[in-house]
C-alpha cells in the first residue's frame, strides 16, 4: 500500500505520523528545521538566509559526454583551477565506436583537464559515474553536484542534486546554487520487502504514484521510518537513484549502522554520521510507503511511471499492451511501426526480446548477485532473447568474478559487459526494430533506447527489477515475475578491493599544474559567441509542440549523438530530429536573418511583418531588433540534466521557450544559463503556429519588473494580436545571465 497525505505532517520521535490539521501543540517553523534536509541546507548555505539558498557543495561530478563543455564554459569564464574535488568519469562515450578517434579525444582532454586544473579522473570501464561517487565520495551530510540528472546519493547520507552544465560551471568559479528553500516530503517506509522484490520494484511503485501528480516536484524526498532498515546499503541505493524520475530536486535517507558498515567498507568511516529528523519535525506532505505490500512491478514504454504489477499485467495483457501499442504510433509520428500484441505467445504470455541488467540502478553488487543466483545452472535460451550484464564497478567486478558469480552467469548465456552506461541512453545493446527490452536501467523514455524512427527503426523498453529480469531470462524470455522463483535473499559479504582505482584512477585534487596544457582533438570546439539581449526582440516559431510532456531526448537525442557532445555546432544539427526533424532548417533560416540584421540589412521578408510592428510600436528601429527562434512545447524538459537540450536551441539562435510549465528546475536553468528567456504562456497556444513571428518589445525592462505580465504580439495575416507571457521568478544573477546572453557573456562581464 502506498498513501499520498493531502496536507502536511509531524513526524514525532521518528515514527508518529500526525496530520497537520490533527496537530494542537507543535510550532510549525520549529518543526520545519527538524528535517534532516533542512540541517544538510543550513550546513552549505552562504546566503545567511534560509528562504533563498545559496548552496557550495563539496564534491561535482561529470561524464564523458558533459565534462568538455562544463571544462569550455568554465575557461572561457575565467577559471584557473578547481576549487572543490571534481570527478570526470568516462562511462558514457566508453565504446568509442562511432566518430573516429573523437571520443577518446575526449577522455584524453579530461585526463589533461584533471592535470592542468586539479581534478578525478576515471578512464573508460572503470566504473559508471555514481557507483564511483558512492563508492569514494558520498559520506553523510555532505551535498554533492553532478551533470547528471541521477545524480542521488541519498541513502549514503548525501543530498545530491543533478544539474545542467552551467550549475557545474558556477561552483568551479566560487559561484552558488542558488534555489528557494525547496519544500520537504516524508517518504515513510514501513514494513520489510519480500525476498522477490527489489529496489526497482520499490522504486517503480513509488514513481508510479507520485509523477502523474506532481506530488514531489522539485522537492526533496526524505526516507524515513522504520522501513529504512530493512534493507541493506546496496539495496537502498538502488531505490534512491530512481527519486530522479519523481521529478524531485534532490533526495536524503535516514541513516543506520548498516550505512556505517558500507562506508566504513569502503575505507570511509569517518564520512559517517547518524542523521535522522528531530523529535518533532515538519513536512510538506507524505508518502507512507508498506514495502511489504509491494510486488515485482513492470513499467512499460515510454515511461518510469507507466507501471504495472507484473501479476497485474499478465492479468490483463492485450488490454494494457494495446494502449501502450497506441502510445507508440503516436510518439512515431507513423515514420516507424512497433507492435506488442504480436508477442503475445499462443499461451497467453508475453515473450520480450533482450534483457539487461546494469548502470548505477541494476548493476550494483547485489542486483547481480541475485541474478546469478536465480540463473545459476539454467540457461537463457538459444533464440532471439540474450541477457546482457554491466557491473557497475571495477570493485564490483571483481569481487562477482573472484566468488564465480560471473561464470555462472555465463555459463548460462548471458552476455557481461564492463562498467557503462550505453543500454540506459541509447549507446549499447540497441534492441532489435520492434523488439521489446526489459532493462533494470534507469529511464525508458522513448528511443532512448537507441532506435531511429525518422529511419523506420523502433524498439522500446520496459524496466524491471533485476530478480524479474532473472526469472524472465530463465524462462526464455517469457514475462516472468521474481515471485515465481524460491532462490533470493543468499548474499553473500561483499569484498570490496579498490586497487583497480589505484591503479587507474588519476587524482589531482590540490595538485593543479598551470604549466600543463589541455590536449584537444579536432571535433573540440569552443562554444560560439553570443550576444547580449536586445530591448526588443522579434520571435519566430519554429517548432510548436502539443504533447503532455517532452523529454530532454527529444529535444537532444542521446545515444548516436553522444559523440559530437564537444562539437557545439555539431551537435546542434540533431536538435529536435528525433521529434521535429523540420526544426533545425527552421531555425537555421530564422539564424539568417539575425546574422544579416547584425550587418545592417533587414531581410525583405520582414518588411511586411515590421509595418505591423510599427503600428503598435511606432518608434522601433528594426535594426535594434533582435531576432531568433523560438519553441513553443507544453511541458519541455523531463529526464537528463545534459545543458545541451538548451545550448542546441541556443546556438542555432534560439532566444527563448514559451511554456505551459517546465517538467523540471534543472531543464529551465538550463535555459537561462544559455541566455534564452524561460517564457510561459497565458492561456492556450490557439493564436500562433509554426513559422508566426511574435514580438516582444521591451524585455529588459520586463526582467526587471515581477515577471507577471509580458505583453506580446503575435504578428500574422498582416495583423498583431496581442497574447501574454509571464516568467516564474529569477533570482539576480539569472536575470543578469539573460540579459548578458548567456552564462559566459555574464561571467566575462564580472571581471570587466
């Protein structure tokens, strides 16, 4: 059973649950700072004021497809070395299949990065980013930063928050965090899982009940209850690096002596403390979580929260699969065709095509362990199902290869990888077209899994626990719930033996050498420049896009794109293709105009669209106009951290988005960082389409009024038609930031 409280709740003495409205004796603003988070706040913030964080983390972490542009950014701003630990792992581009030597050109620009300014760095197939995080960094009451989205060290004690590149960028120039105090929701955990359930199972439970309503939007998620401690470390983090797909800011765990066991582990016994809420502490609302209710769960294409219990699927299969079967010719645009009733099998069961267990959620120590276990002397079969492996670590491989857990596994058939993370974005284990994956991975989003509709080619992929995914693999591909099995449970003591890191891994915190330079390869490119803001700016649609949410995947592929990550123009060529292949030409076109406006010479297009300017505006100079594109989605911006969702947009001349609503903070800092004002429409989007132009004058002054009212003109049919925007509230600096251009103009401006 899992309860969603509709107001705010005391929690007394670690247990009690005592609604708001119940409440007679407690002090609200007392109990608000009982929270663990809000001590874990206090602790890093510099702002001396609780409502508006400035937040200094004490650790940043990248991979390989995110660290060159943060280490750009950053230089071209003006850093000189690191200030704070910064781990770059490789995790992402580690294949270097594609694209000739430039990705490994990037992981060598690392390693000079890690030596000139003083940072970590981890080579390919050492470990994937946030297992090396725990393993070496997360300690309890810490706040780590990372480029991406899963980055969540909750269950170790740390508040771990992911972000787009330029959050990174702030912190290696002495910069803040800066966000209003977030609100706080209790995640109370009762009871004890089953021996068949896992954290994804628990995970996926939780996500189904809370995305749908928003119910931990930017917030923190705080596990607490006697819940907590039945399960182990390993197991915990499997469940806290999910909160991601929630849509949470951040997540923080209560902790145990079996947090003190895995720190201490991992050579870190002094990185523990026992953190749990105060006798009395507030939150703004609650999700009472009875594990033991729980059960191996499903979460079909296209996303975390479509989930099932796996009972309840087979229970009701053609109805469920053919509404997901509507959900895929809908999101293909009939360019690609994917089908799920063809798998079901004459006995009524649902035959999957590929399984996969790895990355920071499936590939821990434990996950795998029970997957061997469970498939130990069977076989995965000698038809189109194979079961492909990632430990999560060096550390972690080694010990499942020393104990002959690997062997077992493949002596079965399943296939073990090294420590990456290309099945979860679309770089690894690409399915077959039309093939269904289960995948203990992080995100299901569609074509993250690698497949091209534009080209004809869809798969998709379901996420499932690894025990599930074990029975599955063990039944030759046939659904199969964990239940079904009587094997789990047996694990035995993980050995943990770091000298793989020792032996690879390059630490130069607080060695910086300046006289060191970087090593560049030939699709390493500087970001272009951009400009400041104009007063007026005249916007032309270029996409216009009506679905419920989009995903930072569609407006950026990942997967087949990852290797031009260093390549701003590049990379830019592959905005949107996945979703609105026509944008990129339109932009590029609006891009024109801009360029020959910045030459003195206004296109003849425009001249009939500024005679309907100048009858609302009388005195504009078309020349002071600053034109650019614009994307009108919904609600842009759900899934991965990677900035490149909006410096694509940006340096294809993208000035802003009008919105109903951002699917997360970091999608929209992400926004601001590269200059582009973070619009939301009043209203309906039924006055504009594509290739419409929209004017807004006098933006700069806007950004220094209350954001609550932007009036605009959609110019069209030789007629202006006034609509309103509005944009939610900036801080200082990110109104600076837009008006500047883009987070590097501001920075260069602060040192003038």
């Amino acid at each position: 059973m899992i309860k969603l409280y509709d107001e705010g709740i005391y929690l007394v003495n670690g247990k009690e649950i005592v609604k708001e409205s119940e409440a007679k004796s407690f002090s609200k603003e007392d109990a608000k700072k009982g929270t663990i988070a809000y001590g874990i706040m206090k602790n890093h913030n510099v702002s001396g004021d609780m409502d508006h964080l400035k937040i200094k983390f004490d650790a940043m972490a990248s991979h390989d497809i995110t660290y060159v542009g943060i280490i750009q950014t950053a230089r071209a701003s003006g850093m000189e070395k690191f200030p704070l630990p910064y781990v770059m792992t490789c995790c992402h581009n580690s294949l270097c299949a594609v694209g000739g030597t430039i990705n490994d050109d990037d992981h060598l620009f690392g390693l000079s990065a890690a030596k000139k300014y003083g940072g970590i760095y981890v080579p390919p197939h050492i470990a994937v980013i946030h297992q090396y995080m725990r393993e070496n960094f997360a300690g309890c009451g810490k706040m780590i930063l990372g480029s991406d989205s899963h980055t969540r060290y909750g269950a170790l004690g740390t508040m771990a928050i992911g972000e787009g590149g330029g959050e990174l960028v702030k912190q290696l120039l002495e910069d803040t965090y800066d966000v209003a105090y977030p609100g706080v929701i209790a995640i109370y955990l009762d009871g004890k899982p089953k021996p068949w359930v896992g954290p994804h199972d628990v995970a996926l439970a939780i996500i189904r009940e809370v995305f749908a309503k928003g119910y931990v939007k930017n917030k923190v998620m705080e596990f607490v209850g006697p819940g907590v401690s039945s399960m182990p470390t390993d197991y915990r983090n499997g469940v806290d690096v999910m909160t991601t797909e929630t849509t949470c800011l951040t997540s923080i765990w209560r902790t145990d002596e079996d947090t003190k066991a895995y720190l201490s582990k991992h050579h870190r016994e002094d990185d523990y403390k026992q953190l749990d809420p105060a006798d009395v502490a507030y939150y703004d609302g609650c999700v009472y979580v009875d594990l033991s209710t729980i059960k191996p769960m499903i979460a079909l294409p296209f996303h975390p929260s479509n989930a099932y219990e796996i009972d309840e699927l087979n229970a009701n299969l053609e109805d469920i699969l053919k509404k997901t079967e509507e959900a895929a010719a809908k999101i293909s645009g009939d360019r690609a065709h994917f089908t799920l009733l063809d798998k079901i099998t004459p006995d009524g069961k649902l035959k999957v095509q590929q399984g996969v267990i790895g990355g920071c959620a499936g590939g821990t120590y434990s996950n795998i362990v029970e997957a061997a276990h469970a498939l130990k002397g069977k076989s995965t079969g000698n038809d189109e199902f194979y079961l492909s492996v990632y430990p999560s670590s060096q550390p972690v491989y080694t010990d499942l290869d020393r104990k002959g857990l690997l062997a077992d596994l493949m002596d079965t058939g399943a296939l073990i990888r090294s420590a990456f993370c290309g099945p979860c974005f679309g770089a690894g284990d690409t399915p077959a077209n039309n093939a269904l994956s289960i995948r203990h991975t992080t995100r299901n989003f569609p074509n993250r899994e690698g497949s091209k509709p534009g080209q004809g080619q869809m798969a998709a992929v379901a996420l499932m626990d690894a025990r599930s995914i074990a029975a599955t693999a063990a039944n030759g591909g046939i659904l199969t719930s964990a239940e079904s099995l009587d094997c789990w449970g047996d694990i035995p003591e993980y050995n943990y033996d770091d000298r793989s890191y020792v032996h690879r891994v390059y630490n130069g915190f607080n060695h910086a050498d300046e006289d060191k330079s970087l090593r560049f390869g030939p699709n390493i490119k500087d970001w272009p420049e951009q400009e400041a803001l104009a007063d007026n700016i005249l916007l032309k649609v270029a996409s216009k896009i009506e679905d419920d949410v989009t995903t930072t995947d569609e407006l950026i592929p990942s997967g087949e794109t990852s290797s031009y990550r260093s390549n701003p123009l590049g990379l830019a060529e592959f905005t949107l293709s996945r979703r609105d292949p026509a944008y990129v030409g339109k932009a590029k076109a609006v891009r024109a105009l801009e360029d020959e406006r910045k030459a003195g010479k206004i296109d003849a297009s425009l001249q009939g669209v500024f005679d309907v300017i100048k009858t609302i505006d009388h005195d504009v100079d078309p020349l002071k106009v600053e034109i650019g594109s614009v994307l009108y989605a919904n609600k842009p911006g759900d899934g991965s951290a990677r900035e490149q969702a909006a410096s694509c947009q940006r340096v294809l001349g993208g000035l802003a988005n009008i919105t109903q609503e951002y699917a997360t903070k970091r999608y929209r800092s992400n926004c601001m960082n590269w200059g582009m004002v973070p619009f939301h429409l009043k209203g309906q989007p039924t006055d504009f389409d594509v290739d419409d132009y929209i004017y807004v004058p006098h933006i700069l002054e806007a950004l220094d009024g209350d954001l609550k009212d932007i009036p605009a003109y959609v110019i069209k049919d030789g007629q202006a038609k006034e609509i309103h925007l509005y944009i939610q509230d900036m801080t200082a600096d990110e109104r600076a930031i837009v008006k500047a251009g883009c987070l590097i103009n501001f920075n260069r401006n602060k040192k003038k």
